[in-house]
C-alpha cells in the first residue's frame, strides 16, 4: 500500500489509523443495532454515543494507567478505546443482564450508557487503581459527573504535594494522573458545570473537561444554552496568562482526525505536567440517531442542518480523510468496515444468548415444578394453561416466571402436597437472589462496613479536662490528622479560622494547608471535591456550614454519592464524611432539621445524630475507619456546653445502629436524638415531679436505625411511645415511628395511641420567641407526655389546662 511523501513526513501509523477506523466503525454499528434493539421490544430504553466516536478515540491516546474518567453516557467508544468495556458487555447492560461478569460496570442496574469499571476485589478492597485505566461510575443527571470530576484532579494534587502519601503508588504516582471529563454541549448550561469550572481553576488541578458539543439539547439549539452559542469564547475569560492562573482553551472540530489529536495531546501535556485544568471545546460534533429511542431528530431538525450532519459525520470525514492520504483504498476499507459490523453483530447475539439463557435457566427449573404440580393438583387445568402462556411469552424476563408462580400458589393455597412445597422453596430461592440482583449494596457490605466497626468505650480518668465541647472534636480531629496522612478537612472557613466553631482551630497551622483547607462558598463542589478524592483511596472530611445548606448539594449527594456501592453492585466505594451543624439556632435559614428529606434522599449514607461533642467524636473515629459515607449532624447549641474530653479521644468509637437509654423509666418511653435529648430531658425531669417516669432513647444513628430493634424492648416495659424531633409533621418522627412500630412490632405492646412531637409546619421564626413557638420545647413534651398520662389515669393525672 503506497503512502504518499506528505504523509510519510508526519510519521502517521497506518496500522493504528486503521485500527482507529475499525473501532469507529464498531462502536457505530452497536449503537445502530441497540436502537433496533429497543424497537424491538429487547430492552426498555436505549441512548448512544453515535456521532461522537472520533474524539472519543482522540482523547483515549492520552489516556494512562491511574487516569480517570468522569463522564457521561455518549461515551461507549472511549470506553472502548482504552480496553475497559467489551460491545458484548455494552449490549448486556442495555439488556439489563444481573451479572457482574456480563456487565461489570452496573450488574444490569443501569440504563445502558453507564460506563465505570470495578475498582474493589470481591472483598470489597481497593485494586491498585495506578495499574489501570478508571472510569468512575456514571449517572444520569446531566452536569452530575462534574463536582465528582473536580475531586478526582484535586486528589493528584494532594499525592504530588502532600509528602506523607508518596508511599500510596497504588492510588497515585507522585500526582500524575488527570481526571478527564466529558459533558455534551447543552448540559454545560447546569450550575453544576459552572461551580466545578470555577473551582477547579482556583484550584489548580489536572482536569481535561470535553465538551461534546453538536449545538442541541434534545430539540433546543445552541443560542437557548450558551452565551455567544460557544462554551469556549463564553469562557474565554478563563484563559491563563502572564498575569494570573487560569484554564488553557482548545477549541477542535469533532471530525478533524489529526486536529484532534493534537488537541488531546496538547491538553494532556499541559495537565499531567503543569496541574493546569484545560478545556477541550469539540465543536461541529453530530448526533445521526438523534438523542435517544424516545425521538427522532427529525421533528426539530431542518433538512439542510440534517444534510450537513451527513457531510460532517465524523466517519465520512475519516475515510475521506484516510483516502486522500492514500492510507487504504475503498475496498480496504470496504473490507474493514464489513468485519466490524459483523464483529458488533455478533457481540450482540453472544450477549443476548447469555442473557436470554439466565432467564431461561430460572423459567425451565419452575416449569418442571409447575408441571409436577399440575398433575397433583385439582386446578390441573388452570396450571396447564398458566404454563403455556408463560412458555409462549416472547423475550421473557423474571418477573414472567415470578408471576405465573405467584398466581399458582394462590390457586392451590388449601392444597398440601409435595410438588407445591418444592415451589413453595424455589419462591424463597427466588427471592432470595432477586434480592442479590437488585436490592444489595445499599451500603457497604465488605469487612469494612461501618457495621462491622467495633465497639471501644471512651476512658475517662480524673485527668480527663472538663473543655468546652469544640474543644473535643478539635482533640479529635487532632488525632485523626496526625495518625493517617489520607485525612484531609475541607469547607467554608475550617482553614484559617478553624471553622465557625473553632473545632479546627489551629489544625492548619500545625498540618499545612493541604491538610486543612479552606474553600469558597460551593457547596456542591464540596461535596464532590470529597467524592473524587475518596474515589482515589483519600479520606476527605467535607464540611457543609449548616444544615440548612446541604439543599445546595444533596443532588450530588443523592444521585452520586449514595447510590455509588448500590449501583456499581459493590464495584466503587468513596467512604467519604460530611461534617455539618444543625437543629436550633437562629431562624429560616440556620435552624434547619430538614431530616424527613434527608433520611428519603441518602439512602446509602449513614446519617449520624449525636446528641453531644464526644458522641460526635466517636462517630467521627468509627466512620474513619469504616467504608461508608456518612453525614454526621453536630448539634449547633452544643459547642460551648462543658464535656469532657475522653483520654482515648482518638481511639474510642461509637457503634452505627445502635441507640442508648440515657434515661430509664417506666411510664412512657420517649425515642428521641440530637438537639432534643437535652430538651426531653429537663421535660422528664419536671415530670417526676409529677409522679410520670419517663424512659428517653437516644437513637444516635437515623440510618441505619436500631439495627438490634431494641428500641422495642423499652416498649415492652412502658407500653407507651412518644416520638420527638424537630422536623415538620410527617417527617422523622413518622419514620422512627414506622420503624418501631412496625418494623420491629411495637405496636403490640402499646396500651396508648403512639404520639409525635415535632416542630411546627413551617421553618422556625427568628430570635428565642420565634424558636420556641416553631419547634418543640420543655413545656411542648412536658404537655404531650402529661396528656397521655392523663387519658390513661384521669383521676391520678387530671387536666391541666
């Protein structure tokens, strides 16, 4: 094959060029076959990477063991390129195959498109992420992979220039690997974008963002969602110079083959060697199949857009591109592009065979059951029929068979025999894997999980100091800095002042800043700043000011962070720890018990309530040692009441799960936490004076609660429940109550009507009269529990009021 002289002069491998081309062409054929797919009825919902196949291979040259990706789901040919997803385990997940080893990135728990690789062994324990190329794992929310990207870079800064984690080569090689990330071109528009823009340019860190632009966002063009219709000139300010750090700007068109290269290599360099955060703006990129298999793109589209889209399809302009270089003739290529379709054809027969046939193998074993049963049974005729129909069902899934032997059991319920109690066990086999498919690894289930962390009971001497109760977790905080080089602390004022409460105070000073940092007012990057850098084997302490505040973030801390272990199955964990301060303060805006919507959006973080300074301390040693998230709620009024400070401040641990009675009695029992202990604890003082002995349980720990269900135990002695907190109406008192009551089955010990007492319906009004008639106070318990006392015993509690 002859190659021209100008060709010859740019050194081009022709054999790499080629297998670029094939690759290309691949990675296209399976996302024109995975739409055929849905249309077909094989899967529920298709969304491909078409159209964006070039850059995506441009990008993956530079891409190196330890690198990672943040991205989003058009990404399927870059995950391709740098060998981390097969095209059989692309169409497995779009089938939703429950394997690990048919779709690594999901077990089948996600839309197809989710790209991330396993990051744990089967223990749970991390892989030597330097020894691979990593992808973290994918979410649907546009712009949601960015404050996740920002951690990632900002973790390669930490291991170039924090000494102590020299040593970490399985996470790090002094801090030269770059987090890519990917975004198309409409999502840029979300604030996500912009605050992750923002941070990593004040920070300073190895990112190479690609924006995949091909100027719509479904059906709205570019001048809806960008100033200028350009990302790269609306942020051309961003550009370093002479006089100030800044991003380096690449603006490439997606079909230019060599163009793109360069790009990907520029930015590379400039990153890996430099840690300066570099934007790729890939312009003039197409989408042939439109956005997803909800729409075509011809109904917004105009003929003349969707004729240039043709032309510029970066396939046409590849091979263009490889013939006028005379690299391979149209029949090479010819050739070449046959074989990859047939390669992508095949992978998709091979993944829906392996799909289909782990249906089947459930569906054949109950047949036999069924069948059996059939000829036992007196509804024979029925099973019969039950039987055919779930054998002729076209593309049969579980919930088929789940069915059909559902309804055969409620048929023969006043039947006994033995072909009805083997289905009667393959339904609880059922269960019990389905319950493995699709409901495991809400959190972590390795030898790590907070759960497993043992119990050490804090020591205290005479010469334990009486301090106010900053200064424990400030002791704390202290020994967790100085026995592990991977904790870190970052948030809104924790560097130079040591946070608003002064729990950090004087830690930057003695750890560098590094160590102990402050950031600006983004609490979302936050947050992400700490995924990232837990991804990559860092123990961040993420502060968020005030509760109130965590609105800011709890996208990312719902969608991202507490869905991480849930829906990679157990393949990524980023155990990070997010520090705040709630309950009663001043006002709307910094009294904040938003607990009912926290407790329904972070399923899969541990959402910690201590009730004082040491509680929060052991929490914080537990967490430190654990594999788990954690959200851990410091009571706002608590940092200047006098505790005092354990002499194991650094070693003492508080058990997740498990409440504590701090006050035994036999009347009534109280479940209470944070803030609320000291306020039903002066209530029950008050009522033994009038003769009502009340029991107060301090459940510590909201998720997971009381994992021994020996809040129950109270009931059993008191036989009446009271339920306080101070969110609204509705919100944790009903789940403490849901979860003791019926979970556990208070409810049979009860000889009263459960009640709550919760804060008002609205947020709390400002100054002392305004939290005290918005959340509940000594004389609110003192009533609700005097009033329950009274309808039981009138004559010996009459009525106050």
């Amino acid at each position: 094959m002859g190659v021209s002289k100008a060709v010859s002069k740019k050194k081009i491998n022709v054999e790499e060029v080629l297998a670029d081309y094939r690759l290309a062409v691949e990675s296209r054929e399976a996302s024109i076959i995975g739409r055929k797919e849905v249309f077909m009825g094989k899967a529920k919902f298709g969304i491909f990477g078409d159209g964006k196949e070039l850059p995506q291979i441009a990008m993956a040259k530079v891409f190196r063991n330890g690198d990672f990706r943040s991205g989003y789901y058009r990404d399927q040919t870059f995950m391709f390129a740098i060998g981390a997803l097969t095209v059989q385990q692309y169409f497995a997940q779009l089938y939703a195959h429950t394997s690990i080893e048919a779709d690594p990135a999901s077990g089948g728990r996600l839309m197809n498109g989710h790209f991330a690789n396993r990051l744990l062994d089967e223990s749970g324990k991390w892989k030597a992420q330097t020894s691979m190329k990593n992808s973290s794992a994918d979410i649907s929310p546009t712009a949601g992979q960015m404050p996740r990207l920002v951690g990632l870079a900002y973790a390669s800064k930490l291991y170039r220039h924090i000494d102590e984690l020299k040593d970490l080569s399985d996470f790090s090689i002094n801090g030269n690997e770059i987090a890519f990330g990917t975004i198309g071109n409409a999502s840029t528009s979300e604030g996500h974008f912009f605050e992750a823009i923002n941070a990593a340019g004040v920070l300073q860190v190895p990112m190479v963002m690609a924006v995949w632009d091909d100027d719509y966002g479904i059906s709205v063009p570019k001048e809806y969602h960008t100033t200028k219709g350009s990302i790269s000139e609306f942020l051309a300010g961003l550009q370093r110079n002479k006089d100030g750090q800044g991003y380096e700007i690449i603006k490439v068109h997606g079909w230019d083959y060599e163009a793109l290269i360069a790009a990907f290599q520029k930015a590379e360099q400039i990153a890996r060697n430099e840690h300066v955060p570099v934007l790729v703006h890939v312009d003039q990129v197409t989408q042939p199949q439109g956005h997803s298999t909800s729409g075509s793109h011809e109904r917004y589209k105009s003929k003349e857009r969707l004729e240039w889209e043709k032309e510029h399809d970066c396939l046409v302009k590849f091979r263009e591109w490889i013939l006028s270089n005379e690299l391979a003739s149209e029949e090479q290529l010819d050739e070449l592009e046959k074989d990859a379709k047939e390669s992508a054809k095949t992978a998709r027969v091979n993944a829906w065979n392996a799909f289909i046939n782990d249906i089947k193998k459930d569906q054949e074993t109950a047949v036999v059951i069924l069948e059996a049963l059939a000829e036992e049974s007196e509804h024979g005729g029925q099973i019969i029929q039950i039987i055919s129909e779930l054998k002729k069902t076209l593309n049969p899934i579980r919930l088929d068979t789940y069915k059909a032997v559902k309804k055969v059991l409620r048929i023969t319920r006043n039947e006994q025999t033995s072909a009805r109690a083997s289905l009667v066990a393959w339904l609880k086999k059922a269960d019990e894997e389905n319950f493995k498919r699709f409901s495991s690894h809400v959190m972590s289930e390795s030898e790590e999980a907070s759960l497993k962390v043992p119990e050490v009971k804090p020591v205290f001497s005479e010469n334990s100091p009486l301090v106010d109760g900053r200064e424990v977790l400030q002791a704390c905080f202290d020994a967790a800095l100085s026995r592990d080089p991977r904790v870190f602390a970052i948030g809104e004022d924790v560097g130079k002042i040591g946070d608003v409460n002064q729990a950090f105070a004087g830690l930057q000073e003695k750890y560098g800043e590094l160590r102990v940092t402050d950031t600006g007012i983004r609490e979302t990057t936050i947050i992400g700043q700490g995924i990232g850098a837990a991804l990559r084997g860092l123990r961040p302490i993420t502060e968020i000011q005030y509760l109130d505040y965590l609105l800011y973030a709890i996208q990312t801390l719902s969608d991202d962070l507490a869905t991480l272990q849930y829906r990679t199955v157990g393949g990524q964990k980023a155990p990070l720890i997010i520090r705040t301060r709630g309950h009663r303060l001043e006002g709307v805006w910094h009294s904040g018990s938003p607990i009912g919507m926290i407790l329904n959006s972070l399923r899969g973080i541990n959402v910690l309530v201590p009730r004082d300074m040491t509680q929060a301390a052991g929490f914080y040693n537990t967490m430190l040692q654990s594999d788990d998230p954690a959200l851990i709620i410091e009571c706002l009024n608590g940092y200047r009441l006098k505790e005092r400070i354990p002499d194991n401040i650094g070693e003492f641990t508080v058990p997740v799960g498990v409440p504590e009675v701090i006050r035994e009695g036999a009347d009534v029992t109280v479940v209470t936490y944070g803030s609320m202990c000291r306020i039903v604890m002066q209530a029950a003082e008050e009522l033994a004076e009038y003769g009502i002995s009340v029991e107060i349980v301090d459940v510590q720990s909201l998720l997971p609660f009381d994992v021994h269900h020996t809040i129950v135990e109270s009931l059993k002695k008191t036989n009446r429940v009271v339920f306080a907190d101070e969110d609204v109406p509705g919100g944790a008192s009903a789940f403490m109550m849901q979860k003791v009551l019926e979970e556990q089955g208070g409810y049979y010990h009860l000889d009263s009507q459960p009640v709550t007492i919760t804060a008002a319906e609205h947020r709390p009004a400002y100054a002392s009269d305004g939290d005290y008639w918005s959340k509940p106070n000594v004389e609110t318990v003192f009533d609700k529990i005097y009033e329950l006392m009274s309808e039981a015993e009138p004559d010996r509690f009459p009525p106050i009021y």
